[in-house]
C-alpha cells in the first residue's frame, strides 16, 4: 500500500474544490480589469502628458522667441536698408554728371595748369615727385612761393596730379585750413598709411601763418617746428603749403632739413593763357562739391553693407532659434509623456486598489 501511494502525484485539493475555483476565476477578472485599468490609465497619461508638455515647450519656445524679438529686429533692419538705398538713389540723381563734370573740368584745368608749370617741371619732379614715388628720404614739408598765389596752388596741384591721379596711386591727399585740427589730422593719416602702406600729402591752405611771427606767437611757432622736423618720418606725410612772402617765415622754421621748395617768382602770369584763374576756380568748386557727393556717397555705401550684413548675422541667429524652440517643444512633449505616464499609472493604481477595497467590503 505504502509504495502505491507513493509512485502517484500528491493530491491538488484546489483543483477539485469548487469554492477555490471561483476564487481563482475572480481572481483572474481582478487581474484582467486591473490591466486593462493600467493600460487605459497609462496611455491617457501619455497622451496628455505628451500633449501638456509640448503646449508647454511652445509656451517656452514663443516666449524665448518674443524676448529676443529678432524677427523685429531683421524687418527693422530691412527697412532702414530699404531707406539707405532710397537716400543713395536721390543722391545720386541729384548728382547726376557731377562726375563727368568734375573729370572734365579737370582735364581742362590741368592741361592749361602744365604748360604753367611747365618751366618748373623739372625741378618740381627732382625735389618732389620722385622722392615720394621712389625709396628715397621724402622731404618734411615743400613749398612753392611766388607774388601769384594762384600759380603757387597750381604748381602744388601739379604734384597731386602726379601722385594721386591717373591708374596708379603714388599716395593718399588731404587738404585742410589752417586753423584745422593739425594733429589729429596727421594722426589719422598715419593710421591710414599703416593699412595702406600709401605716403600721404597734407596740403594746408594757409600754413604760412603759422610760421611767420607777425600773425603767430612763439608757441604756435615752436608747435610748428618740432611737427615740420619730422613729419615725413614719424606721420608719412609731406606738408604741401605755399606763400608770397617767403622773406616774412621764422628762418629756423624754414631750415633745410625741415622744408624743401620752388620759386614760381620768374613766372608772369601775363603770359600764361587767358581764362586760366577763372579756369582753376571751377575746378576747385567742382572738385569741392564732388569730394562733398563722393564722401556722402562713401557713407551711404559702407552703410548699405553694414546693414545688410547685421541683418543676415540676425537671420542666421533666428534660423538657430527656430531649432531651439523645435527642441523645446520635442524636449517638453517627451518630458510630459514620461510623466503622464507615471501619473497615469498610478491614477491606475489608486483605481485598482479603490475597487479592490470596495469588492472586499461588499463579501
């Protein structure tokens, strides 16, 4: 008897109890409903959450967006650009031939100007020219003098011509009054000579009077000397002047080291073609309005190219935040599904367990 009991599988007293098999099969329904309870809990979680957190991320992302205000900023930018290109468009309408004129006035200018200086080439080119063009130790100041001041001008535009006009550039030209900032003058001169590696000509309508002891003190004379004594090595300029009273200029001030110059003395200006002052003064006036159109031009441009370049560094700014915000709402969606989720099931959780207490308290 003992080894038949044995060689049989022990007897499962649930599986032929009809009250433990309700229990199970109650179970299981527990366990279903309680899944499904889960599930349901779960995805509702998920999708709001997900949803939340995106409204969110775009509420961050707009936000973000508002503050920096660069969309503003670039359509700002648009129509000042637009306005800049207006101004330079009636510019140059208002100046329309000015440019033509100018180049005509100065080809008739300079070609009755050369047969001017034409006695003085020369000695002009020997002194001058060739000391600026070439490597060779360029003179602090140069003077042309002469009892017709017109002339003396004249002979120094002979110099500008050669070295500022035509294909090659021999040097940067300036010209102020006398009683202009000196210094400042040959400072930024300097500055441009650095970025250029172009000698400069400084001419100073006036000079003259700086130097003579009749119209100067002793201290704007001592300022003047020490500035004529090393000018050419210290700023890269030459100082361009002229006078008719050479006999009247402080004698140190106008020692060899610090000022070379040409007499126009022997030129008789009775001579020369007629028309030639009124000729030289239309130049001037052309060429005054011309430098005034040329640097109004200049700044319109070097706007034009400001504007637009901040405008595209702002649209490459804003394209990066458009990606930020992106990330924002993708970032902000995936952080809210996580939590809707977890919020989610365990809202599930309450349910369940609720429903559970509720069937334990009811038998």
């Amino acid at each position: 008897m003992t080894g038949i009991y044995h060689t049989h599988d022990p007897i499962n007293f649930h599986s032929v109890n009809p009250q433990t098999q309700g229990m199970s099969a109650v179970s299981g329904e527990r366990r279903s409903s309680g899944a499904k309870v889960y599930t349901a809990g779960a995805l509702a979680g998920g999708v709001i959450g997900t949803g939340a957190g995106y409204l969110t991320g775009k509420v961050r992302g707009d936000s973000f967006i508002k503050s920096k205000d660069l969309e503003g900023k670039i359509l700002k930018l648009c129509e000042e650009l637009e306005k800049n290109n207006e101004t330079l468009k009636n510019l140059n309408a208002r100046n329309a031939g000015l440019e033509k004129g100018y180049y005509k006035s100065a080809e008739e200018y300079f070609s009755r100007m050369i047969k001017l200086v034409e006695p003085k080439r020369q000695e002009i080119t020997e002194l001058m020219i060739s000391k600026v063009i070439n490597e060779v130790e360029k003179p602090n100041c140069f003077l042309i003098y002469g009892k017709n001041k017109e002339y003396c001008e004249a002979g120094l535009d002979f110099i500008k011509m050669n070295l500022c006009l035509g294909e090659k550039v021999y040097a940067n030209e300036q010209v102020l009054n006398c009683d202009d900032d000196l210094v400042g003058a040959l400072e930024r001169l300097e500055s441009n000579y650095q970025k250029t590696k172009l000698y400069n000509l400084l001419h100073i309508r006036d000079f003259d009077l700086l130097i003579n002891p009749r119209t100067s003190d002793d201290e704007t004379i001592g300022a003047m000397k020490s500035i004529m004594g090393d000018c050419a090595e210290v700023f890269h300029t030459t100082i361009l002047f002229t006078t008719t009273n050479p006999e009247e200029l402080d004698r140190i001030a106008m020692a060899s080291h610090r000022v070379r110059s040409v007499s126009f003395e022997d030129i008789d200006g009775s001579k020369q073609e007629p028309g030639f002052s009124e000729m030289r003064k239309r130049y001037i006036e052309t060429k005054e309005k011309y430098d005034v159109y040329e640097k109004e031009r200049s700044v319109l441009s070097e706007r034009h190219v400001k504007l637009l370049t901040e405008a595209r560094q702002l649209e490459a700014e804003y394209a990066e935040d458009i990606k930020k915000v992106k990330g924002m709402k993708k970032r902000g969606g995936l952080a809210g599904a996580v939590i809707g989720l977890a919020a989610g099931l365990g809202l599930a959780a309450l349910i369940v367990r609720a429903g559970r207490k509720e069937k334990s308290a009811n038998g």
